[in-house]
C-alpha cells in the first residue's frame, strides 16, 4: 500500500439531473419530468449503496465523478450529506472519462472500482467481491445483461487502453476484454447484473422505480 494513500477507492460516475439531458431513452415513455425523477432514484440507490459500504470499511473512500453540473443541487447535496467529493468527468467518450478518473484516483489509492448510477443492483457483497478480484487480478468487471458491465476495477489501466471500445453497443464487455488481453492485464469476472436504460429494463428488473409518477 502506498504511504499515505487510501487502499480502495470507489468512483459513482453519474449525470446531473438535467431535464432532456438523463434517461433519453425513457423520455418518449414517461416524459422529462418523470425521466429526470427515475434519474434520481437510480443514483441515489447507488450513492446510498456505496456510501454504507464505505462506512463499514475503514479502508475505502469514496468520490463524485459527475457529467454535466458539478454544481447542481441534488450532487451537492448528497456530497455534502456524505462527505464525498465532486470531481468533472473529462474526456470524449466514456472510454477516456473512466481512464482519467482512475489515473486521477489511483493518486490516492491503490484499487479503484467505477460504478455506475444506474446499477440498481448493486449491493455491498458486490463491491466487497470486486476488491477482492483486485487482490490477485490486474481488473475486474461486473458484466451487465446487455453486453456492458456496471463495475469496473484495476490498479491501473495503459494509455488509451479503451479506445477500440464501441460505447452504447452489446460489445462493450468483450471489447473491454479484449483491450485487457492485449493490454497483457489478467482480470476477473463478476455474476451477471443489471442496469436501467430502457422501459423494458424497468418494468423487467425495477417497478418499483415507477411509483408515484405519473402517467406511467
């Protein structure tokens, strides 16, 4: 372990909640309002999530990488109400975002793991098991049902290591993997989960997402 550094560290990379900005997907079903609220469900789950698991381990920290608003109410809110930190996502795609968040992360600690704020099903065990993959491996990667993955970890990523990444498409996993063969990374992998993107992942994996809204 470096001196002085955090040994794990756990990055929540997630949107300001912007009206026509989050959920796009959802929009033609629910509407912007309605969008924006799932928005903040979703990520409020993760935050609450990942911020228990911190509190339980004095050995993780937890940090804000956030799109768009760095300002908004609800990410200083809840930084504030968890003692986290807020940092702007940089880059062109997602592929250079996570990159350099990790690199920026790995100053202060030395495993970090990104989740995403849609990973409704994220939960302590889970997080718990990807540290424990980055004992003995170089990544870990909690795959998604749709060909993504909610969960990523390493100590350490190459230059440009996502950039043959097809962000958006069913590929992304075996893309990623790929990028760690060639890389010369050895990594693990987590049990399958899931994450909200459309309406049908709501009304297969997370009704509950769509109480109290209305015209739904």
């Amino acid at each position: 372990m470096k001196s002085g550094v955090t040994k794990k560290l756990v990055q929540v990379f997630f949107k300001a909640p912007i009206e026509g900005k989050v959920k796009t997907r959802l929009i033609p079903k629910v509407g912007l309002l309605n969008s924006v609220i799932i928005h903040t469900r979703l990520c409020e789950q993760v935050i609450q999530c990942v911020a228990s698991y911190a509190g339980k381990n004095e050995d993780v920290a937890v940090q804000f990488w956030v799109d768009l608003d760095t300002r908004h109410e609800f990410v200083q809110e809840h930084a504030a109400r968890y003692g986290i930190d807020v940092f702007q996502q940089k880059g062109s795609d997602l592929g250079e975002r996570m990159q350099f968040a990790m690199e920026s992360g790995l100053m202060t600690a030395d495993q970090v793991v990104i989740v995403g704020g849609d990973c409704f099903s994220l939960c302590d065990q889970y997080l718990a098991l990807a540290f424990d993959v980055l004992e003995n491996k170089d990544m870990v990667f909690g795959p998604a049902d749709d060909g993504g993955y909610i969960l990523i970890g390493s100590h350490g990523l190459d230059n440009g290591f996502f950039k043959d990444v097809q962000w958006g498409e069913s590929t992304v996993l075996a893309s990623s993997i790929d990028c760690a063969n060639h890389s010369g990374k050895t990594y693990g992998l987590l049990e399958e989960r899931w994450d909200i993107d459309t309406w049908d992942d709501i009304q297969r994996n997370a009704p509950q997402l769509l109480e109290g809204l209305n015209d739904c």
